[in-house]
C-alpha cells in the first residue's frame, strides 16, 4: 500500500521509544495497584493489568524480536496503534473520559508527529479523536466511591473531549511544523556532508593522480632520451627512423596526458621540459628506481677517466 511505504526521513530510535514505553507502563501499574490496594477503590482490577501486562510483552518483543535499531514510519504506526488502544481500554475500565489520565491519550499522536509522515501523524490523529468520542459516550463508571460522588453538568461532561480534542489538534500542527524544520536541516547537513565527502575524495584522487604522474615522468624522460639518441645514430635509416619518430610522439602525447592528471595541470615538468646535464639525468633515473626496488643503487661519478694528452 502506498501509505505503508517508508522512507529513511520518517523514523526514530527504538531504544527511545523503549524507554517512553517503560515510563508510562510503570506508571500504570503504579497507578492502578495503588488505587485499588491502597485506597480500596473497586474496579476491574484483574483486568486492568491484563491490559497492563499486554504493554509490557510488547516492549519485551521490540527489545528482543524486533531487530532494527530504528522504527520505520509502518511499524512506528502499528506499536503507537496499539498504544492508544491499550490506554483507551484501560480508561474505558476506569471511567472514560472523565477519568484525569485520560490526558495520556494525546501522548502517542503528538510523539509520533515530529517523527513520522504527515499521513501516519494524520491517522493517528484520527484514530485519537476516535477513542476520545467512543470514551465519551460508553465506559464502566468511575472506580467507587468517586461514582457515588461525582455528578457534573452535561455541558461540563461534553466540554472534556472538546477541550482533548481541540489540544490534540493544537499540538500536532505545531509540533508537525517544528518537526519539518528540524528534518528540513537534518537533510540539509546531510547533503552538505556528502558533497564535503565527495570533495575531499576528489581531492584525494587528483593527489594520487599527481603522485603517479611524477613518477612517471621520469621512466618517460628516459625513453625520451633514447629515443632522441637513437633518431641520431639511425638518421639515415628511413624505415627506424619513423619508428622512432611515432615512438617519440606518443612519449609527448603521455606526458601531456600526465599534465593533465596533475593538480595544476600548466606545471611543467622540469624534467622532461628543460635541457639537463647526462649527470642530472642520471641522478633522476637512479632515484626513479630506488622507488620501485629496495636495493641500494651508488654511482659514483668521481671515478671519470682523465683523457689522454696528445704528445
């Protein structure tokens, strides 16, 4: 059904929820053993914590059945479906709308209307004011002796659940406006989150870019320099020359590819771009293996032969 889907953006802890859950079945139990053992008013005791009783097997199925450490917007509605009609059996046992606790039953509604979807809120809304009208007009009596006294004008009896009902309208809207902003700039930091995350990705990746381009360089100026050695001595071969000469071209076509994976892709390569000394290029190729290899590579450049003099 299309009112059962759910969204990421509708949801809220379970652990919370829980814990709410916990709070208002203590305080019945609290509530109604007190009345009844310590006051010695008579109602339905038995049933009352039975109703009580169901409250707390379905805290104890959301702590060890239900897995998931968020409530979807469908299965918010069911246990908050079930939290109405819980309290409003209960109150219908104890005197209905006239009963003071009956105040708890907007609880459940305005909890769910900064959490949940503008339908889920709505039908939980609906099924409030529901419980409210079907309180006022059918309900065991109040425990005794409070039913021996209590008598009231109809106006007084009938202006409860206006009063209930008009709060719960009151309450939901603005607690729904409120809870819109909130998921408003919820969304909002996210999307920020992400495109942060994205950026720094990115950046990560042209680091590397720019890593792997220096060290290519230097394999590139080495074939580079052979191959400009090779066009020298093979000049008056036409068939290597153009070998040579495709071989030299696509040396030049990866090093501008290489430029442009840089982070400043109009940095020149020092390297390949300006003229060096055979000893510069040299130290450059040694130092491009010592990346590549763990061995120790020496050259040393003081052992040059001293040419001969003509006699």
């Amino acid at each position: 059904m299309e009112f059962f889907e759910t969204s990421k953006q509708y949801s809220f802890k379970k652990s919370t929820y829980i814990n709410l859950r916990w709070i208002g079945v203590i305080g019945q139990l609290i509530a109604v053993n007190f009345v009844y053992l310590i006051l010695n008013f008579k109602f339905n005791f038995l049933l009352s914590n039975l109703i009580i009783i169901f409250g707390v097997v379905s805290n104890f199925y959301l702590i060890y059945i239900y897995k998931k450490t968020q409530l979807s917007d469908r299965s918010a509605f069911v246990f908050l479906f079930l939290d109405i009609i819980q309290l409003g059996i209960l109150l219908y046992l104890t005197g209905g709308i006239v009963n003071p606790f009956v105040i708890f039953l907007l609880i459940p509604s305005v909890f769910s209307s900064s959490n949940l979807s503008f339908k889920t809120n709505s039908l939980l809304v609906g099924l409030t004011g529901i419980t409210i009208i079907i309180l006022t007009f059918y309900s065991k009596d109040l425990p005794s002796p409070l039913s021996e006294h209590y008598h009231v004008s109809p106006y007084y009896y009938f202006s409860i659940p206006i009063a209930l009902i008009v709060a719960l309208v009151f309450l939901n809207y603005f607690a729904m406006t409120f809870g819109s902003q909130s998921r408003l700039r919820k969304d909002a930091l996210s999307k920020m989150e992400e495109v942060m995350a994205q950026e720094h990705e990115l950046l990560s990746l042209g680091g590397q870019a720019a890593a792997a381009a220096h060290s290519l360089g230097t394999p590139l100026s080495t074939i580079k320099i052979i191959t400009q050695d090779l066009a020298k001595q093979l000049k008056n071969n036409k068939e290597l020359k153009k070998d040579i000469e495709l071989l030299n071209s696509q040396v030049e076509r990866c090093d501008e590819i290489l430029k442009r994976l840089s982070l400043n892709p109009v940095e020149e390569d020092d390297f390949i771009d300006k003229d060096l000394t055979v000893r510069e290029y040299l130290s450059e190729i040694i130092s491009s293996f010592k990346e590549i290899s763990s061995k120790n590579f020496v050259f040393n450049f003081d052992q040059d032969s001293n040419p001969k003099k003509n006699n």
